[in-house]
C-alpha cells in the first residue's frame, strides 16, 4: 500500500491543526496504529510550527510596506505512507538553519530551573521533540529557497487494519 499527499499552507498558525488532523484522518484509514499516529502527529506540528515561525519574512508585507512574494508566505507539507514506513516533509522558503543545527550539534533542552524560567524556555524544543518521537530525521538547507525537515517513522498497524501492508 502506498498514500501520498501534499499541502501548500499558508504561514498561518491555523495551517497547524490542518495538516495535523489530515495527517490524523490518513493514518486511521490507514489502520495504522493510533499511538504512533498520535508520535508523528505531535513531530509534524512541531515542524509546521518551525516552519510559521521561522519559514520567512512576514507574511503580509515586506519593510517598507511592499508585498511578500506568495512561495515566502507559504511553507509546503508532504507525507508519504509507503510500505511499513512514513516519511513526512515540511518546507519553507525561511533564511534556514544554522551550519550547527544542520551538522546534528543539538543539545537537549535544558529544563527550567524556576518557574521564571519556564516562558523563556518554550521555545527551542521542537527539532528535539520531533528526534525524539521519529526514527530518523534529517534537516537540510536549500541555499537561497529555504528549509527541509524529513521524519520518518516505521508504522504498527491496528488488529484487522484494512490497508495493513502484507
């Protein structure tokens, strides 16, 4: 069995849940299992969050007033289930990441030490969080166009799952 689908959205926050419950309603279908459904919804909202935030320049206007163009206002979502695996991208036309981040020179966050601390530290978690919910995951840089971020995961498929792979 092989499904594939693809979502230009725009860098939107309501983009998020969009993308997050297709992906949802594809893998119930599917019949794939419900907990590992629910590991790689959580990853795909933290890239398509990466990818509102930091996927390019406003998207309403440019400094000064002038029009973004519609490829910067904009970040593309795909997933593929194919054979016993998934893999999802997500990619936007941002500056992309740090030479550090793409060579894997990610600490794990840190936790809080006070509570003060806490709302400083919301951010910074999602590229760890979605390593930690995927089996493999690769950033990349399109130099001049953007970010890549790839995930996959190996799927379990429910008991009597119609479209379970053979």
């Amino acid at each position: 069995m092989s499904i594939w689908w693809s979502l230009h959205l725009r860098r939107e926050a309501a983009s998020v849940p969009l993308a997050r419950r297709l992906l949802l309603g594809t893998m119930e279908t599917a019949g794939v299992d419900p907990d590992i459904s629910f590991d790689l919804s959580v990853a795909l909202s933290e890239a398509c969050a990466n990818a509102v935030e930091h996927g390019g320049p406003v998207a309403d206007t440019g400094s000064g007033g002038e029009s973004v163009p519609e490829a910067c206002a904009a970040y593309r979502v795909t997933a593929y289930l194919d054979g016993d695996c998934c893999r999802i991208e997500v990619t936007d036309s941002g500056p992309g990441f740090p030479a550090a981040t793409v060579a894997g020179h990610r600490p794990a966050p840190a936790a809080p030490a006070t509570p003060a601390d806490t709302a400083a530290k919301e951010h910074g978690r999602g590229l760890w969080l979605i390593e930690e919910l995927a089996d493999h995951v690769r950033l990349r840089n399109r130099p001049g166009q953007g970010a890549v971020v790839s995930f996959d995961k190996v799927l379990k498929w429910r008991e009597g799952a119609l479209l379970k792979v053979s």
